[in-house]
C-alpha cells in the first residue's frame, strides 16, 4: 500500500515538475545538440559549395567558421563518435575536418583522435582514409588527384602495390573503380 502510494506520489512530482514529459524527454543531451548541430554545419557547407555561383569567400568564411566550431566541439568531447552523436553527425564532422584546409594543424589533429578510434567503430574508416590522405604526400588511399583531360588520376600513392588492401582493410571500393566514377563525375562532367 504504502510502496503504491509513493509510486502515485513520485508520477504526479513529475507531472507537475517535467510539464508531462518522462525524465528522459525532460532536455535533450548535449551529445543530440551537438549532432544537430553538426548535420546543420554540414548542410551549410554543401549548401555554400553547390550554390549556382560559388561564393569562394563565403565558401571560405563557412569552412573557418566550421572549423572553429568543430575545435571547440573535440576540445570538449574528443572527436565526435558514432555511439555520441550517430552515424550522420559523425561523418559529418569527418567532412568538415576534411574541408578545414586552410588549417593543416587542425586536421592533423582531428586525424589523431580519430585514429584511436577506427578500430572501435566509432568512425567510419573511409572517412579517416580521406582525411589521411588530405594530409599526407604521398597518400596512402588513393582519394587525392585532379583531372588530367577526361581522366582523375590520384596523386602520388605510398606503396602502391598495397594500395588496393589497404583500401579494402577500410571498406572502400577498388581504386579502379573510385579513378573510373571521379573521372565521370568531376572531369567529363566538366567538358
């Protein structure tokens, strides 16, 4: 009887207290505002690159603004992981450390604390594979190069017999097949 009435007591406390939301609806975490917060960030970006006039300065504007925000974000709570913010908010970030280019200290440091935690799942290894490449010369992936024609070609590859495992060891597509899509896509797409 008595353990019922605490029971009555304790639900109507939350009523009254949480405006009818459970404990748990009461606020969200700070790891669900930060992966909003990083799928927005991440929307601007693609938003400002894919504009029908590309701004360069407001692309660049976004992407220090991006790589400010996401600094602050890993100084707080490392590098975002899939289990903290979700699969999307992860890559996302992954992305906006990638287009943080004009700060080469920062993206080596994203790639430190990603690299722990690759082998844990907590970030998808394709994303540190073009981060890795991003900056280091030679690469190791293959994901760097530019157009040369109708034909991307990757830049200078570390080792490049063992190029296609070390791709495979990440879940990426054969390199074949990654040079035959950039090539549609960003070279004969532009002819």
């Amino acid at each position: 009887m008595l353990g019922q009435v605490i029971k009555y007591v304790l639900l109507a406390f939350c009523i009254l207290f949480f405006g009818g939301r459970t404990v748990a609806q009461a606020a969200p975490s700070d790891e669900s505002r930060i992966a909003e917060e990083l799928v927005a960030m991440e929307l601007r970006d693609q938003e400002v690159r894919s504009a029908q006039q590309v701004d360069v300065n407001e692309v660049l504007r976004v992407d220090a603004r991006n790589t400010h925000r996401l600094n602050e974000i890993m100084k707080s709570m490392g590098w975002p992981r899939i289990s903290a913010v979700g699969k999307k908010a992860a890559d996302a970030a992954a992305l906006l450390a990638l287009h943080a280019d004009r700060n080469p200290q920062f993206q080596r440091r994203a790639l430190e604390l990603m690299q722990p935690l690759v082998e844990m799942k907590e970030v998808d290894p394709e994303q540190f594979a073009y981060l890795w490449d991003r900056t280091h010369i030679p690469q190791r992936f293959g994901t760097q190069g530019g157009c040369f024609g109708t034909a991307w070609l990757p830049d200078e590859v570390e080792d490049a017999a063992h190029v296609e495992s070390r791709r495979a060891a990440m879940g990426m597509r054969p390199l074949s097949e990654y040079v035959a899509i950039a090539s549609e896509m960003l070279c004969r797409a532009r002819q």
